[in-house]
C-alpha cells in the first residue's frame, strides 16, 4: 500500500527535473539531476541525510596545492593560509572524528608548502552580527615584492597627509580613516 502514495510524488519530481533539464538546455548548458540521495557531496562538503550530519569532501586525484611559505607574497596573506584551512575544515566538519578522518593530505600539503602549523579541531561560536555604520574606505593596492625595502604604507600616509591637512576641505574625504593602504598578490 505504501507505494501508492510514494507514486504521485515520483511523477512530480520527474515532471520538476524534466522542467529543469528544458531549462539548461534552451540555454545551451547541460545538467544530471539525481533524485532521493541520501549522501550529496557538494563542493568540498559531504553531507549525509541519514546521519544529518557533514564532513570535508576531496575528489579521489585530487593534489592539494598551497602557496609556499618562503614565496614573494605579503607576509599577512602567508600567515593566514594555515589558519584559514583549519578555519575551513573546522566548519565543515559536524564533529571532531569527521575533522580528524579528513586533515592528513591537508596536513601533508602544509608540511610540503614549508608551513610548522599543525591542523586542530576548533569549534567556532556562532557570531552575533551587529549592524555597523558602514564606512566609505577606499584602497591602495600596490603590489607586494619583498625585495623592496621602502615602507611604501608610511609614505604613501605621509603624502595623504601632507596633500591634505586638517584646515583642507577635502581632509574629510581624504585622510588616515577613508584611505587605507593593502598590498595585493600579483603574478610574478
């Protein structure tokens, strides 16, 4: 008897993937639609309906690849890569056995990258979100070499200062709190 009511539900859902596979095709893409899964791995999560529960996902040849440690980047970018894998890892993963299964070949690819950060398990609490005044910011983004020994954020201060004192009318627009300075990546 059971399967009497779980068929109009099957017509339903055939009808739904055939809209959307119409859909994708008009527009010259193509799709695969699996339907009544009970473990879906989705971009780097997998999550599993049975268990509700979710861990890292990798595909099997993967190679993890991360920036090394002695390259030419901003200094604050290398120091964030180990603790923003573990950041990642930490919160796609529903407990401290599936973090655990998942870290060697992200510990591996660290410890080849030249990094001395050892991957933990670490629970973040959920955060209130104040809504803050948002402020008007502008960027400077030169590009980063470390064989440049000029402290380019002081001048580059120096100059706001200068070009626009406290008497300024522009001083407003232009002075240490609307314009900040960051370094950006760029290929060498």
């Amino acid at each position: 008897m059971a399967w009497r009511y779980a068929e109009p539900h099957l017509k339903k859902l055939k009808k739904t993937k055939q809209e959307v596979s119409k859909i994708f095709k008009s527009n010259g893409l193509k799709s695969t639609i699996e339907a009544n899964k009970k473990t879906i791995n989705f971009l780097d999560v997998t999550f599993d309906l049975t268990s509700n529960s979710h861990k890292p996902f990798m595909k099997p040849n993967n190679k993890l690849l991360y920036v090394n440690r002695q390259s030419n980047h901003p200094p604050a970018l290398l120091k964030n890569i180990p603790e923003n894998i573990n950041k990642r890892l930490t919160s796609i993963s529903s407990s401290k056995n599936d973090f655990d299964a998942a870290i060697p070949p992200y510990q591996k690819a660290l410890d080849e990258s030249g990094y001395s950060y050892k991957l933990t398990y670490k629970p973040q609490p959920a955060q209130k979100h104040n809504k803050n005044r948002q402020r008007r910011v502008m960027w400077y983004n030169p590009p980063w070499n470390s064989n440049v020994q000029t402290n380019l954020g002081r001048r580059f201060l120096n100059i706001v200062d200068r070009c626009f004192p406290k008497n300024h009318p522009l001083h407003k627009i232009f002075n240490h709190h609307s314009l900040k300075l960051s370094y950006s990546a760029c290929r060498i």
